[in-house]
C-alpha cells in the first residue's frame, strides 16, 4: 500500500472522535503486551494528516469508529480482532513517506517523520526494560538530527549523502518501533530482546557514521538557510533577539566556557552591528534594510540552534561559522557608515549573498520621522452616503407596520458600516425607534457571541453575565425584550453571511408596530433569501470628484490643497476607483509625509497599477503597508492572529507587542505606554479602528477593517511572520507565529515547526507538544487550559502567559512578564511568584489570593510588578506582601472584612504605593495612595470623613461609584475637593447630590446608572461639561436631565450632550452645536 500525502489530509479525512475517546487511555491492548491505546492514537493522527480520504487505511479508521459508535469496546473480540487487523496496516507508516501530493520538501517531510517516531518512543518510555540506555541514545541522536534538519547550515545539494543516511537511520528506527511496539501475538522475549539490541547497536554504529559525515560536509558559509526568513524587522525586534541570546547564554551554557565564549562573541559582533545600522538612520538608507534583515536572519538562527538539541561538537562546528557570516555582512555596512560619517553620497555597493538589499529603495526616503505624532486622520467623515443615507432612513420609518428587511450589499471597502452606522445615529432614526441596537456578524458566525453582543448593545447586561447563559437562554431574553406591545425596534446585523438569519430570525418578533432589520452584506442574496419582500439596495462606487473630496478631507481637513498637488492628488483619487477604503488608507499614506511634489508623484506612480474593482484594492492596501515606519510593520500584521470582528482589548494587545520584542525598551518609561504610542500612530494612520474609549477618553479596545485583516493574513504568511489556521493544523508550520482561530481542532493534533517563537488560540492539550519540541516559544495565548504537571520552566523564553489554569511551577519563569489567568474561579497564588524580577502584569478573571501556608515566614524581596487584578485581601499579612510591589500602577482588589483579622488592631492601607495611579476597590475603604489617578468603588459603605479622604486626592481625574453608600444618603463635597475631576460615574445608587459647580470645577463626563434622585441643576453651569449620559435612571433623574440641558441651551451653551437610556416615554430634543443640530440620543430600550 502506497502512501499518498496531502496536507488537508486531516481535514479531509473522516472524523473518529468515538474511536478516540476509546482509545486515549493508556491501557494496554489485548494481544498486544507493548501497545497501548494512547500510541496508536498518536499513530492515527499522524495517518490522518498524511492521507487521502480514499486510502485503504482511513477506510479502516472509519470502520473502527463506527463500530465504537455503535458500542464496541476493547473488550468485544470482534473489534480486537478488527484492531489487530488495522495495526498490521500501519507499518508502511514507518517509513518516510513519499512526497508526490505535497509541496514539502525532504528536509520538512524527514523532520516530521522523525518527530513521529519520537512522539511514539515518549508514549511507551516508561514500558522499555531491556536495552534503556541504547532506546535513549537512539531517541537523543534523534533530536539532535531534527536541529540538523532544522538549522541545514549549507545548501540541500552539498548535503545529499547526508539526508540520505538520516534517512536510512529513520526508517531503521521505524522498522524497529513498529516491530516492537505493534507486534500481535506470543514472542520468543529472549530472542526478541537480542535482535533487538542488535539493531539498536547497528542503528547506532550508522548514526555515528552520519555524524562524521556532518563534521566533514558542513563546513561551507551559505545564505540559504531553512530558518524562515522574514522582512519584518525591526531595530527593537533586533533588540529582542539579542536580549535572549543573551539569556540563552547565562541559562543554558553557564558551564560550557568555550561555547559561552563563542556565543558571547557573536552577542557583541551583533551589537555592533547594530550600533552602525541605528547610526546610519535605516529610513534614509533604505538599501540598509536588507542588512538588518540579513543579520535579524543570523540571530535567529543562532538562537534556534542555541535552544534546540546540539551537541557541543556541533555547535564548536557551526558558530565558527556563523561569525564569518557576520563578518561578510559587516565589510560592506561598515563602508556606508564611513560614508555617511563623512557626508559623502554613498557608492554603489555590490553584496552578493543578500539580493533583497534594495527591494524597497526609495519607498520610504522622504517619509517623516516615524517617532513625531502622526498627523491625526478624521474618522468621522463620510462623502457620498448622504442621498443613500435618506432613502433607507426614509424606507425605515416609513408607515409599513409589518416588520421589515432592508440589506444594503456591496464589495468589501464600499462603506456600508460606515453607511449603517450613519443610519444608525441619524434624528429621525432615534425619534422613530423604541430600541435600536447593532451588532458586527462576519464570516466567523458565532451564536452565543452575537445574541451577547445585541443584548449588550440595547440592554444595561454586563457581557460577564450574560456569558454564563447558554443559546436558548440568550435567545429567549432577546425575544422577550422586544415582544412588548407597541415596541418598535431597528437591529443592525453588519457583515452578515449566509444561513445567519436563518438561525437568529426567530428572536426577532413580528409585532405588527413597524420593527425593521437592516443588513450590511456582501452578497445580494442574503436579502432575498431572507424574505421575499425584503428591499435590497447595491451601494454603488463614489465618483472621481466624490474621491478627491474625500481625499483633501482626510489629508489637509479644512485646509485647502495646495495648487502644485491639486492635479496629482485628483490622479491619486481617480486611481482609488471608486472605493472609499482605498481613499482613506492613501490618504493616511500621504498625511504622514512630507506634501511636496516628487512624494505625490512617487505615491501616484505606485498607486497607478494597483486598483482594481476585482482584487478589491488590495494592493492598494498594501502600499500603505510599505509606507509604515518599520517598527509599526509588525505591530500592524499582529491584527491578522485574531478573529474577524473581533474587538481586541488594548491592555491585552499592547502586552503581546511588547512581549513580542516589537516595542522599544526606553529606559525609567513603562513598555506598555510606548506600546500605546504605537497603537495611536496606527490609529492616526487610518489602518486601525477605535471600538470603545476608557472613561478618560484613551483607546480601550480596537479592531481593524476585514479587507486589512485579510492583507494582514497574506502578508503575515508570505513573509513567515505568521500562519492564522481557521480549520485543521497544518503538517509543517514554517512560520515564526502560529495562531489557531478554531475550537475544533482534534486532540492529539499537535503542530510541527521548528521555529514558532509563538502561539495564539485554541490548542488541544497543549501540554504533550509545547515543551518538548518549541522551546522557542515566547508567547502563549491560549484558550485552553495547561494540566499543572507540566514543566512550563523548560520555555526559557516565555515573556507572555494566558490561560484558564495555574501551572504549578509557574514561578521558575524567570522571564515571565505578563500572566493572564482567565477563569473566575477563586485561586491561590504561589509566593515564589513575588521572585519573578521581570514579571509586570498580572491579571485574573476572578478572585485570586496568595498560598497562606507559604506567607507564614516567607522570605520576599523587591518585585517589579505594575499592574495586578484581582487581588483578595484578607489580613495584614496579605497587605505585608504588597508591600513589596512598591512600583504597582495599576491594582484591583477585593478586602474580606476587617474583622476578620487576628490583629484588633488592624486596617487596611496602601498609602505606602506611591506609583499607584488606578485603584479599584470592592468592599471596604482603605487610606489612599495619594498620586491617584483613576479611582472604582464598588459595594462599599462610605462616611463623610470618607467621602472627604478622597476628595482630597489633588490628582483624581476619573472616579467610578459602583452599587455603594454614603452615609445619611447625602453627597454634600467641601470647598476645594475634586478640584481634578473630569469623570463622574455613579451606579446604583440612591444618595442625594448636594453639589454645584464648585465642587467638579473641570468635570467633563457626568454618567448615572440606575440612579435614583434629581440631577442638581447648577451642574449644568459647569463650563467644561460637554456630556451627560442617564441609564436606567428614574423619571426624576431623567427630568433633571432634560431641565439641565434645556437651561443651558438657553443660556448659550451649544456643547452639552445629553443621552437617555430607559423605560420611559420617547421623547428627543435637538441642540444646536457649532452650527450643526445634533441629536440628544433619548433611546428607550427594555425587556
């Protein structure tokens, strides 16, 4: 039987998830004394990815699944005999397989087989008596062939003998294993056991030989090497790279003097080459990328042979070598530094071995210092929409009482969010609806997100709890909050796709009063086949004059386009064709350099060729990609590792990026805010979205356009950045980054890449794979859950950590700097955790406390951690422990009562936190740090000396109250107090607001929720309050609201806002802001 492979093989073959569940224990099977049903398991994923469906082999799986469907166990003899029957067709799996249906080469194919074999050897280690010490030689020799593989330091040519001689070994290996482990029946042990250690032996003898031939061959400097090359660098990634070089060499050579000499060498030849390229300004040398690109390319090679499995002879064989790389790479950088140190133009430099070195001459020449602010690109401009915008708000509050379809289709960059979004927020629109919510669907349809994400929209649910509630129970709130007699609701579904609202459509009542549907979708027949009466609208494609006005707008905003650039930029506009996301994105191009001649004409030139109706301007998206400063190029592809439409949460990301290496370390400056910088600057560039604002207006999530995600994916790929897999894992991963967006994977699917630095998503027991064969691995984002035995210490690397369960020895991560748990169960952390000098975050879901039985005369020492949630409290010995913590920025935590302590004596303080800048607080009221900044209360009894400690925070920008009490039900601040104070929410709460302008002197924001006594109308007098938003208020708070903002509309004041969310009756006012009637958003919404 002959093997024919495909990588989709395991998506193409048939599922056998009942023969797996059968077959994931590690009992022995009958009449097999060496096999187990764990390593056949192995052996059927690995078939599973190498096979058509047609194969004899995955006829027989399906066989053996459905006879476990149908009740079959390793008891029944006919499903032995059947197991028996399928085993003896496994041994040609123990042979490299041929490479005819793949795109594999032999080196990729050979590591993959060889990780098999040792994937099988792991699962039955603990079963070999006769022999260990030759089975561990053969498994070591093993992996040090899978770094030879992976490291092929000259071309497959030179190292033909050699791959054919690993490839004797493997199957010789092979032959044994099946031979042994898979044998059926009653054996001679004495004999077996001899002509087994004779193979052994002779395998041996031939690895030996293999080896030699490695000494003598392997001597030759060539740059083609297997490490993935890729062209996303930067300088700060080079840092990166060096930094764990560096700690390669102190935690895994410090006993190798000569390695560590060599390694050492290299580090400080890297350094200074560094030096030369940060001197030579690479944006002005565009010709010197290349050189970072090349030497970016020498660390990471250096570093995976460092971390893999090498032998000293192998690596006192290749380091050698790799100095004379750098050294070849050095003659000609070192030449353009005299140069440029002498102010001469520079010659023309011919370097042989690097063909990419002007791959992007003169693409970035002339763009502006990347590290200035970034001029900011308008978000909320729209050309075109308005007749659209009239005709569907007008179909929309029509007269029709029947619920009703609208569907707004058209190609990718159209502006139909945009569109609906107008709509959305249109007067008419708000006056007209009872309810209105909105929603983003996409190709990646989820049910239970969609019906939270609607229910959040239009209700004062918080998404934690609805989380907890399964479809039904989500579908039936949604049904019952829009059924009520008379309301009239508009739900927006943006980017719905085919068979969605056939699956949602039953939550949306027919009540006769007028309720409308509005989709966005690309495809006209998502409306028909929704309804027949459904109206179906094409967006059409802006004019060329529509373009260019959209193109000065977003590029000199009220300023007018200077006469010399006028012809250009309307040839830029033109070459737009029509498609508004083209527009903004080359207007970001040409905001963020300098509005001279020859830049337009360079950027028209580029963009000449590139826009199509059917590549979906793409490639125009692609040229504002090669006009990024390269230290943003990185930051920007990382949207593709997450799911479409998905709102990603800025602490999150900004941790990745700098766990990543993508973000400058700037000495006494907090990473995560220059990687904040970094978001900014993409923000302003038109490429990433804002999803929602902090209560201080900063960035809380954000999110990018489908079209530039998808030019995230393919750049990502094409340059090994990063491999985003939606269904089945692939056989060989090349990529630096691996991001597993689908929950299905099959267990014991476990990827192959000898180079994933990091791991995103979903991944089936991660545990058997990561630390065994990824030691690369800096970043792990999973969805799923690390058993606690394993030993997360081997990944020396490890910056980043999430998941859903505490590994046990997680504090022997000494350069840990982030840890995400995300459960909400109550936890114990490990004391050892205070001794992680790097770490800097950390984070829970739910309740976390340290491990008592190790607080009692523990040694602790200064940490440098800046931000930890959520914190329990019990006693001073938990707040002794933060005392250590004296750098903390930002913390969450809840205080059991004080009279729980031992001590009578006791109460609580964090006045000793002197970096402390956001504090949330649940339960009980401590002394504050006094440089607050950002200050949450939640269910807390407060006094008037109280309510006085922190009014007098002279620092207090944002103050959250949150379900507490004051004391006889009364606010009534002193003079002087909250002199800072920009945020005001207050949440479920009853107290009487004694307060006047004087009191929040500066407040901008005023929020209540579920309040319940009259707004003070002096509020209204305070001259920077530009908002007041009432949720689920009473009647008298809401007419308060009203009464304040009609005063002030005749006094003058055209700024306030005000918006109403409630129960009540509809009632809309306008006012009049910077000669614009604005609505005041009054939407009544409830179940």
């Amino acid at each position: 039987m002959s093997i024919q492979m495909t990588e989709r093989g395991c998506e193409m073959a048939p599922p056998i998830y009942y023969l797996m569940q059968t077959l994931k224990s590690k009992r022995l099977i009958p009449g097999m004394p060496h096999c187990n049903g764990k390593i056949i398991l192995s052996v059927c994923y690995y078939i599973k990815k190498l096979c058509e469906q047609d194969d004899k082999v995955i006829s027989l799986l399906e066989q053996l699944n459905d006879s476990v469907k149908k009740g079959s166990t390793l008891e029944d003899q006919s499903f032995t005999v059947m197991l028996r029957s399928f085993v003896r067709e496994l041994k040609v799996f123990f042979k490299i397989p041929n490479t005819k249906s793949t795109t594999l080469n032999p080196i990729e194919l050979l590591a993959i087989f060889i990780d098999f074999l040792l994937e099988i050897y792991d699962g039955i280690r603990h079963r070999i008596s006769g022999h260990k010490d030759s089975f561990e030689s053969c498994r070591m020799e093993l992996k040090f062939f899978i770094t030879f593989l992976g490291d092929k330091p000259t071309s497959l040519d030179e190292n033909k003998n050699v791959l054919t001689d690993i490839e004797a070994v493997a199957n010789d290996v092979g032959s044994l294993f099946y031979s042994f482990f898979f044998h059926i029946g009653i054996k001679d042990w004495t004999r077996d056991n001899r002509l087994k250690g004779l193979a052994l032996a002779d395998i041996l003898r031939k690895v030996e030989k293999v080896k030699e031939k490695i000494k003598e061959q392997c001597v030759a400097v060539s740059w083609k090497m297997l490490t993935p090359k890729t062209s996303v660098v930067s300088l700060f990634l080079f840092d990166s790279l060096l930094d764990d070089l560096n700690l390669i060499m102190i935690q895994k050579y410090e006993t190798s003097i000569d390695v560590k000499d060599r390694i050492r060498t290299i580090i400080e030849e890297l350094k200074s080459l560094r030096s030369f390229l940060q001197d030579m300004e690479v944006r002005k040398h565009p010709e010197l990328e290349g050189f970072l690109i090349q030497t970016s390319d020498i660390a990471y090679e250096v570093l995976y042979i460092l971390t893999s499995y090498a032998p000293v002879w192998y690596l006192n064989l290749r380091l050698p070598q790799v100095m004379e790389k750098i050294k070849l790479i050095k003659l000609p950088v070192e030449k353009l530094n005299k140069y440029q140190t002498e102010q001469v133009s520079s010659p023309d430099i011919v370097v042989d071995f690097h063909a990419d070195a002007n791959r992007i001459a003169g693409m970035l020449k002339d763009v502006e210092n990347p590290r200035q602010k970034a001029p900011s690109i308008k978000e909320d401009i729209s050309v075109g929409l308005d007749d659209e915008a009239n005709e569907i708000t007008e179909i929309l509050i029509g007269n029709q009482k029947e619920q009703q379809i609208i569907s707004i289709w058209g190609m990718p960059g159209l502006g139909k969010t945009t569109l609906a979004k107008k709509i959305f927020s249109d007067d008419r629109i708000v006056q007209h609806f009872h309810i209105r919510a909105s929603c983003v669907i996409s190709h990646t349809y989820d049910k239970k997100n969609t019906l939270i994400a609607i229910l959040t929209s239009m209700s004062s649910l918080e998404r934690d709890e609805l989380s907890e509630l399964d479809e039904d129970t989500l579908g039936g709130k949604l049904y019952q909050s829009l059924c009520g007699e008379g309301i009239r609701y508009l739900i927006i579904l943006d980017d719905i796709w085919e068979d969605v609202w056939s699956d949602l459509h039953r939550y949306f009542p027919e009540n006769q009063s007028g309720s409308r549907i509005l989709f966005t979708t690309r495809f006209e027949k998502i409306g028909f086949q929704a309804s027949d009466k459904s109206i179906v609208r094409n967006l059409r494609f802006l004019t060329d004059d529509e373009c260019w006005k959209l193109l000065q707008m977003k590029v000199f905003h009220d300023v007018p386009c200077p006469l010399e650039l006028v012809n250009i930029g309307m040839n830029i506009a033109r070459n737009c064709d029509g498609l508004p996301l083209a527009v903004v994105v080359i207007a970001a191009v040409l905001a963020n350099m300098k509005k001279n001649k020859t830049n337009w004409e360079e950027v028209a030139e580029s963009s000449s060729t590139h826009i199509s109706k059917d590549n979906s301007c793409m490639k125009i998206l692609e040229l504002s990609y090669n006009y990024l400063p390269m230290h943003l190029k990185p930051c920007f592809l990382y949207f593709g590792a997450f799911a479409e439409a998905t709102e990603i949460p800025v602490q999150k990301l900004t941790s990745l990026w700098v766990a990543e290496g993508f973000v400058e370390r700037v000495k006494h400056k907090n990473s995560n805010l220059v990687s904040y910088g970094y978001l900014t600057e993409l923000i302003s560039r038109g490429l990433v979205l804002v999803g929602k604002r902090r209560s201080d207006g900063g960035v809380k999530t954000c999110y990018v356009h489908d079209l530039l995600r998808e030019m995230c994916l393919t750049i990502a790929e094409k340059e090994n950045f990063m491999k985003v897999i939606q269904d089945q894992l692939p056989i060989y991963v090349p990529h630096h980054r691996l991001s597993i967006l689908s929950s299905s994977i099959t267990p014991f699917s476990r990827p192959f890449g000898l180079h994933v630095r990091s791991l995103l998503g979903y991944l089936p027991e991660p545990s058997r794979f990561i630390f065994s064969n990824m030691e690369l691995v800096k970043v792990l984002d999973l969805s799923t859950k690390l058993s606690q035995g394993i030993k997360i210490e081997k990944l020396k690397l490890l910056r980043f950590l999430r998941t859903s369960a505490m590994p046990s020895s997680i504090g022997k991560c000494r350069n840990l700097e982030y840890l995400f748990l995300d459960t909400k169960k109550k936890g114990e952390l490990p004391n050892s955790i205070f001794k992680m000098e790097k770490l800097r975050r950390v984070h829970f879901k739910g309740k976390i406390s340290w491990c008592e039985r190790e607080i009692i005369d523990e040694s602790f020492q200064i940490n440098n951690l800046e931000a930890f949630s959520t914190f329990l409290i019990k006693d001073e010995n938990d707040m002794k422990i933060l005392r250590y913590s004296p750098f903390l920025r930002r913390l969450k935590c809840k205080f059991a009562s004080v009279g729980n302590s031992a001590n009578p004596n006791y109460y609580p303080t964090l006045n000793f936190l002197n970096h402390l800048e956001s504090l949330s607080i649940i339960s009980n009221l401590i002394s504050l740090p006094l440089n607050l900044r950002k200050l949450t209360l939640t269910k807390l009894k407060l006094n008037s000396n109280e309510m006085k400690m922190i009014g007098e925070l002279q620092k207090l920008e944002v103050l959250k109250l949150e379900s507490a009490s004051i004391e006889d039900n009364e606010w009534n601040p002193n003079e002087g107090e909250f002199q800072q104070l920009r945020f005001l929410k207050v949440r479920n709460m009853g107290v009487v607001l004694k307060v006047s302008s004087d009191h929040f002197p500066r407040l901008e924001q005023l929020v209540l929720t579920r309040f319940r006594t009259a707004i003070p109308s002096s509020l209204g007098d305070i001259p920077t309050l530009v908002k007041i938003e009432v949720k689920w208020c009473t009647n008298e708070v809401e007419e308060s609201a009203l009464k304040i903002l009609e005063e002030q509309q005749d006094n003058g004041n055209e700024l306030l806002k005000v918006k109403i969310v409630g129960l009540n009756k509809l009632r809309t006012l306008m006012v009049k802001a910077a000669s614009v009637l604005l609505p005041i958003f009054i939407n009544l919404i409830g179940f």
